[in-house]
C-alpha cells in the first residue's frame, strides 16, 4: 500500500503515477479479501444444500463471502478509473509529446 | 411494508436516462436536450415530494430488492438527507437548463456525450445523499467523480493535465475513504449506517475505529477540497468548460460537506467526535485556515473564475468550521450554508459563464462597462456578491450569522474573528469587480454625453435559456435569505442530530 502510495506523490512520470494508484487500490483489495478469510474454511458454496432438508449451517466452515463480493464492485470501479486515467494520459500526450510532470508544468508556463 | 416510490426513482431516473441519451443521440440529436432537462425535472420533482413526506410521516427507509437492512442496501431519507437532495437536484436542473447554450458553443460535437456524463454525474451526487450504506455511498462517490473527471477534461488547454492531478488526489481520497469502510467492517461486520452507529458505541476505545475514522475524514476532507488538500481544485475548476464548473463547484464539494455531517454526527456519535478525539477541533482549526488562505489567495488573483474558485474554497471552510464547532448553532449555520453556498456558487459560476459565451475575457480589469451590455447578468452578479459577502437580505448573512453564534457558543473568539475578517475580505473581492463593471467609465465611452449614453444602452445579453436560470438562482438567494427563518424551524432543526 505505502509503495502505490509512494508512487502517486513522489514520481514524476504520469504513467508510474498511475501505476502506483493501481498498486494501492489493488493492496485495498486484498486487504478486504484477507478480512473475509478464515482458517481451515472453504469456499461459501453449500454443496448439497439444495433439494435436501434444511441443516444448520455453522458459519466457520465457510469463508465470508461479503469482503469478495465488495471488491468485485471496487474492482469494476478500479477497471474504469483506470480506463478513464489512461484516455486523459492520452490527451495529455498528444498535447504536450510528454509524459514527464515537471516537463508539461515548464511548457505550461510559457 | 409499502415503500415509497420516490428514493428510487430519484436515483433511476437519471442513471437510465444517460444511457438513453447515447441511443437518442444516434436517432436524433436535438432530442437529447430536452430528454435530459426531463429527467432531472422528474427527480426534482420526487425530491420535493420526499422533502414533503418526510416533514410530514418522519424518516423514509426503502430496501433495495426486499432485502432487509444489515444485509440488503437500504436508502434512509431524513430531514438532512431530503434536505441536501432538493438542493442538489433543483440546483442541477437549473444548471441542465442554462447548459444548452453552452455546450454547443464550446465543443459541438461532443454534445450527447456531454449530456450523458452530466447525468450520470448527477445521479453519483444522488445517490451518496440518497443511501444509508457506507459501501453503496463509496461506489456513488466514485460515479460522480469518474463523470466529474471526464467533464473536466473537455476544457481548455490545461484541461486534461489539471483532470489528472484530480484524479490522482480524487482517487486517494476515495481509497482512504475504502479503507476506513474496511476497518469498520472488520469491527463490526456491517455496513448499514443505522447498524453501524446502533454497534459502534461500545467500540469507541478500539484503535482500529480511531483509524478508521482518520482516514475516513481525510479521504472526505480531499474530496470536498478542504484547505490543505485542495491543491487539485484550483486547476481542475478553472480549466473546466464552464458549464461543467458551474455543476461541479456548487454541488461536489457540498456533497462532500453533506458526507462528513453525516458520519461525524450520524455514524459516529457526536460525543466521540468531539470528546474521544479532538477531531472537532482539529477540523475547525483546518478550516480556520481554509477560509483564511482561500480569502488571501483569492486577492491576488485576476481571473475572475479562479478567484471564485479560491473563495469557493473558503466557503468549504465555512462549512467546516460549521461542522467543526459542534453546536447547535454552529451545525445549524454548517447545514443552511451547504445550500446557501451550493445557490450563490450556482449563480456566480453561470454568471462567469456568461460573460465568456459573450466573448468577454474572464481577466477582471476588462470588465469595464459590462452592466450596460449585460444589465440583468450583472444584476445577479451583485446579487450573489452581496450574499457571499454575507449582507442581511441575502442568504449568506444568516447561515454566516449562525456560524458566528456557534463559534461565540464555543468560546471560540479567534473563530469568531476570522468570519468577520474574511466578510471583509470577500468585500474587497467582490467589490473590484462590481466597481470595474459598474462605475469605471470606458475608454470609449468618455467622450460620449451622459444623455446621449443612455440611448446607447446596448443590449447584449446572454441568451433567454441561461439568463432565466441565472435570474431564478438570484431571487432564490433573496428568498432563501428571506425565508431562512422558516427553513430553519422546519427542516433544520430536525435534521440535527438527536443529542444537540
């Protein structure tokens, strides 16, 4: 996380910039799937739960699945921030020929 | 349980119809103008009608698919919500309306596109104000930026560099907001609102609360642009085209104030916010300086859009302080100044679009003789000038006046002071320009006789469909202010939270 989070501030390239906001978003991620995770469970799937008469079901046999279903909708939003960033990259090339932070500010400033 | 249309459909109305307009846009373009001021109208309208049922029967849930709250994603309207709702959705009606114009001036043919992202920008906004479930409100949030970041990159020439630098900042805020989420979660294993602050109590002493709620109000502090993270907003506002400014700058950053209310007094409990941690005082100390630097930085600027920027940045202190404070008055002037504020941005940002449909440059020292060219545009101008100066008709002195109670509750004089110096200040601001506008003879003009110059009062106003929403937003402020006493004792006092 601190490294994505290095990255966003401290580097000078627009891209690294925004390889470094994918490291920390992806470090997010698994974060939250590390909170869904317990020992010795398996995956949340009820094998012969259907047509078969109700049992109890104990909780600790199963991973959480919550923190999983999260992070799919956190990584459709990740996808398309990236998606977004790199159009904006794009546009920022083809006016400037560069990607370097200090190099567009000193054209800017002319 | 028979639940209410109308939280839904304020939410759906939009988000379908931006779709709609791309597959309009195909058949026919002209359609797609009208199709958007619908939409809006219609969560206009539903957003009144929740404002009216809730002053009436009291809070509103609605469960998304019948699923029951901890589980299912819930939508909770009270009095705070269904207020910040109105606001937002009228505000961005108008906003739609006065866009037209704009729009096919500036980039032509980009306009369905444009149409399609300033909906789904608005329903991002909807919805944070909307739900009751800190997962939903993150994935609302993103909406609304992820559309805010591609509006602004259709601007001028700094445009799409000034977008980046808000993305970069934008997404750490919203990651910092995530990961607050997450830690509340491992606590408490929920994500509704309500079960968060029915379950957090006992967990106030845990570390892991602490952190969650730092990174929660500096993840929401970077997003409404709060003073020492609000590097992004300068650039990003000014480059944008002007409609967009005049959507994102009223509406974004309150949103953001709305979003910080809420889990500091809802979530949390106030007396943690205040008493566990000083994270009251801290956030009222930050705003301090938010309203002063953004008063001093606005001094020396001479565009007339980046100076608005700069007090818009100083009014998100406002709010701040207001929150900050953490007393009836002060929260009292907190919330009446999240919509005083959304309308008197509204009207200057529109009125900034204006004058540069007109082919004026936005620099302040060529105004000269603009009120004789556009009389009614200047006219709101000193409108809401007057407002944000905060003079008593308008509705910038009330919601200031309970700023200033709140802060002499507090025993906060230096606070107290520092409202007053910047009213002064933004007098100064606003009256460069006003004195440029009205009183400063042109060069041209000084030869002709007073009598002959009233013959010659050239009409060159800005079009019908930008000077109606314009003339609405100002007499909206003269009647908000006029009004704030009723507003107060109907809305306000019950959007409180319960303990004040």
């Amino acid at each position: 996380m601190m490294i994505g989070f290095y990255a966003m501030i401290g580097k000078n390239n627009l891209v690294k910039k925004l390889i470094g906001m994918n490291i920390f978003q992806t470090s997010i991620i698994l974060f939250f799937i590390s909170t869904g995770s317990k020992k010795g469970a398996t995956i949340p799937i009820v094998a012969d739960g259907h047509g078969v008469v109700h049992r109890t079901i104990e909780a600790i046999q199963y991973m959480n699945p919550l923190p999983h279903v999260l992070m799919l909708t956190a990584i459709v939003v990740m996808v398309s921030t990236f998606g977004v960033a790199l159009a904006l990259l794009l546009m920022i090339y083809r006016r400037y020929q560069t990607l370097e932070e200090d190099e567009i500010l000193a054209l800017r400033r002319k | 349980m028979t639940a209410s249309p109308f939280p839904i459909l304020i939410i759906v109305v939009p988000l379908i119809s931006a779709f709609l307009i791309i597959l309009l846009g195909w058949l026919k373009k002209n359609l797609c103008y009208p199709f958007m001021v619908a939409a809006l109208a219609v969560s206009a309208l539903s957003s009144l009608a929740i404002l009216q049922e809730v002053i009436h029967h009291g809070i509103l849930h609605y469960h998304l698919g019948n699923w029951d709250p901890p589980w299912g994603i819930e939508y909770v309207i009270d009095p705070l919500n269904a207020f910040v709702l109105v606001i937002v959705s009228v505000i961005s009606l108008l906003i739609a309306i006065a866009s037209k114009k704009m729009v096919e001036r500036e980039f032509p043919h980009k306009v369905v596109f444009f149409y399609c992202l300033f909906l789904l920008q608005v329903t991002g906004l909807l919805g944070i104000v909307v739900t009751g479930d800190v997962f939903n409100l993150y994935v609302f949030l993103e909406i609304a930026s992820l559309a805010g970041y591609a509006l602004i990159a259709i601007g001028e020439d700094g445009a799409p560099f000034a977008s980046f630098n808000y993305m970069i900042y934008g997404t750490i805020g919203a990651c910092f907001y995530l990961l607050s989420v997450g830690y509340l979660y491992i606590v408490t294993g929920s994500l509704n609102m309500a079960d968060l602050s029915r379950l957090l109590p006992d967990l106030y002493s845990s570390k892991v609360v602490l952190m969650a709620f730092a990174f929660f109000v500096v993840g929401v502090a970077i997003k409404m642009a709060l003073f020492p993270l609000h590097v992004w907003l300068p650039d990003a506002y000014t480059y944008a085209p002007s409609s967009v400014t005049s959507l994102v700058a009223p509406l974004t950053t309150k949103v953001g104030a709305y979003v910080l209310i809420r889990i500091m007094y809802t979530v949390f409990e106030p007396n943690f916010s205040k008493v566990a941690i000083p994270a009251a005082t801290i956030l009222s100390w930050v705003a301090f300086f938010a309203i002063l630097f953004g008063c001093i930085l606005a001094l020396g600027q001479k565009d007339l859009k980046r100076m608005l920027v700069y007090v818009l940045i100083a009014e998100v202190g406002y709010i701040a302080l207001g929150v900050g404070l953490g007393n009836r008055n002060g929260l009292t002037g907190a919330i009446l100044h999240i919509m005083n504020d959304a309308l008197m941005m509204a009207c200057l940002f529109l009125i900034v679009g204006a004058i540069t449909y007109k082919g004026w440059p936005r620099q302040i020292d060529r105004f000269i003789g603009l009120h004789k060219k556009m009389p009614v545009t200047m006219a709101a101008f000193v409108i809401s000038a007057l407002s944000v100066i905060g003079i008593p008709p308008a509705c910038g002195f009330f919601s200031k006046w309970y700023l200033v109670l709140g802060a002499i509750d507090a025993k906060q004089w230096l606070f107290v002071a520092v409202l007053l110096v910047s009213s002064l200040l933004n007098a100064i601001l606003f009256f460069r320009v006003i004195e440029r506008a009205y009183f400063e003879p042109g060069a041209n003009e000084r030869n002709v006789q007073p009598v002959k110059n009233k013959a010659k009062f050239i009409w060159d106003e800005a079009p019908l469909s930008m000077l109606i929403p314009t003339v609405l937003l100002a007499a909206g402020i003269l009647s908000v202010g006029l009004l704030s006493g009723t507003i107060i004792s109907e809305v306000i006092q019950f959007a409180l939270p319960a303990s004040f």
